[in-house]
C-alpha cells in the first residue's frame, strides 16, 4: 500500500470518528442543558398524566401519540400529540371536546359564547400560575389531533442561569 492511500484511508477514518463523535457530543450537551430549562421534565410529565392524554372514546379505531418533550439547547415549550381515529369524524371531535371540558379545561380566552365543533379550537387549563394550552384539530382520514403545550422557562429563569 503506497503512502499516499495510507494518507488517504487515515483522513477518512478521521473525519468520519469526528462526526461521529461530534454527534454524540451535541446530543449529549443539548439533553443535559435542557435539564436546566425543564428540571425532571416536570412541564411535560404534567402534560403526559392530564386524563384527557388516557381518553378513549367508544368506538376507535386507535390512536397514536406523540411526545415532546423539552430536549433541546434553547428551552422550547414541552407538547404532547395524541391522534384519536374512527370512523365518524364529528362525533370524536364533540367526545374529546367533552373530555376536555369535563377535565378542568376552559375555552381560551375566556369568552361567554363559543362555536363548538370547529377545528383549531383552544383551550386552557391553570395549574398554579402555569398555562397549559390544548387545540384540538380534525385531520384527514377520520381523525381528530390534540395538541397539548406548557409554557417554556424563558431564557435567565433556569436554563441559561447558573444554579
């Protein structure tokens, strides 16, 4: 093998172990920051055993779920999505807008009058001084999405603070 091929493989081992290695460090470093932004995933967990995440409507078909948690390097807001499927669209949609409603959740803002029924509705739910917020979508397909979201820790609360 000539030095020249040897040069050659030694510059590839190279810079494939350091974006390798690059990789791991950046997934790592942004896991353990965002412990700072969201300490024990408290934000999400508080999300994740709302009992609206748990509701199955009679009927359904399945449903998927989507977690978010806060894992990243500049303190995003945890959400949660959960897709609820079956057949009558309508009637899942006016199920899960029960359950919300039924679960401590309340139109967002606060008005006297809402439209029920209509896709992109948002509602709240206060947990101490901490807003939650859930919309709920109708989707193709017979399903219905609900996106459940917590504030994030803005920049200096926690995240970019030191302890």
């Amino acid at each position: 093998m000539s030095l020249n091929l040897k040069l050659r493989i030694g510059a590839l081992a190279f810079m494939f172990a350091t974006a390798f290695l690059s990789l791991g460090f950046f997934h790592f470093f942004g896991t353990a920051w965002s412990n700072r932004c969201d300490p024990d995933n408290a934000h999400f967990y508080l999300l994740k055993n709302d009992p609206v995440v748990s509701f199955r409507a009679p009927g359904e078909l399945f449903t998927s779920e989507s977690d978010g948690p806060d894992n990243s390097w500049m303190c995003v807001n945890p959400r949660l999505e959960v897709s609820h499927y079956r057949q009558n669209q309508n009637k899942l949609f006016a199920e899960l807008e029960d359950n919300l409603l039924a679960n401590g959740w309340k139109w967002y803002p606060e008005i006297e009058l809402q439209t029920r029924g209509q896709s992109g509705e948002e509602l709240a739910k206060y947990v101490g001084d901490l807003r939650l917020t859930a919309l709920l979508f109708k989707e193709d397909w017979s399903s219905v999405k609900l996106v459940l979201e917590a504030p994030p820790l803005h920049l200096g609360e926690s995240g970019f603070s030191s302890p």
